[in-house]
C-alpha cells in the first residue's frame, strides 16, 4: 500500500460531490464534480461507466486547480437506454489516490 506523502493538505483534499446527467442528444453526459480543497495541484480522473460499472469513456484533468468542474464525457456509439453512471478518482502527481467516488446519472425525462 502507498503511504500519503507528509503533506497535511493532502488529507483535505476530497470529492464533495459528483453528479451526472444525460444531455438532451442522450450522447453526452454533463459531470459536475466540487473537491473540498485545491491547496495542491492534482490529478482528476472522470469516467463514464455501464450498468455492470464496464467503462464507456475517460478523460484526465491534469494539474487541477478548480474546486468546482463541469465536463462533458460522451458516450461515443454506446447506447443511452440503459442506466449509465460517473466516477471520479483524485490522486496526486505521484499517483497517490486521495478519494474515489460513482454516483449514477440522471436521465431527464
């Protein structure tokens, strides 16, 4: 297991939220991501992933400094008719992971 680098920032850096939504071409989805804190720079990597949680797409932010990100991952030639859902995993430079999170998408009727 990789120990957390002595940096007391590291421990306040976390996902406060993540939310999902499928955009009305039902070929994009909208991520809103809020991180407790950008005291350091870090990686942010999103992820679109299927009912069985198999990966759709993924994108990296890398250097993040924002605490509040909005990102559009498309769906490509998957199919939108079934329940889709968003992670989002924040790790350091040295690829240390701070926090993970899935959440599933809302699909607006």
């Amino acid at each position: 297991m990789t120990q957390l680098p002595e940096n007391p920032n590291l421990e306040l850096i976390r996902i406060e939220s993540l939310s999902g939504i499928l955009l009305n071409d039902r070929r994009r989805v909208r991520v809103t991501l809020v991180l407790s804190s950008t005291d350091i720079k870090s990686t942010v990597e999103l992820v679109l992933l299927d009912q069985n949680k198999n990966e759709i797409t993924r994108s990296m932010i890398i250097g993040c400094v924002d605490e509040h990100i909005t990102f559009t991952l498309h769906l490509g030639d998957f199919p939108a008719g079934t329940p889709l859902f968003v992670g989002a995993t924040i790790q350091t430079e040295g690829e240390v992971v701070l926090d993970t999170k899935v959440s599933p998408v809302d699909v607006p009727s």
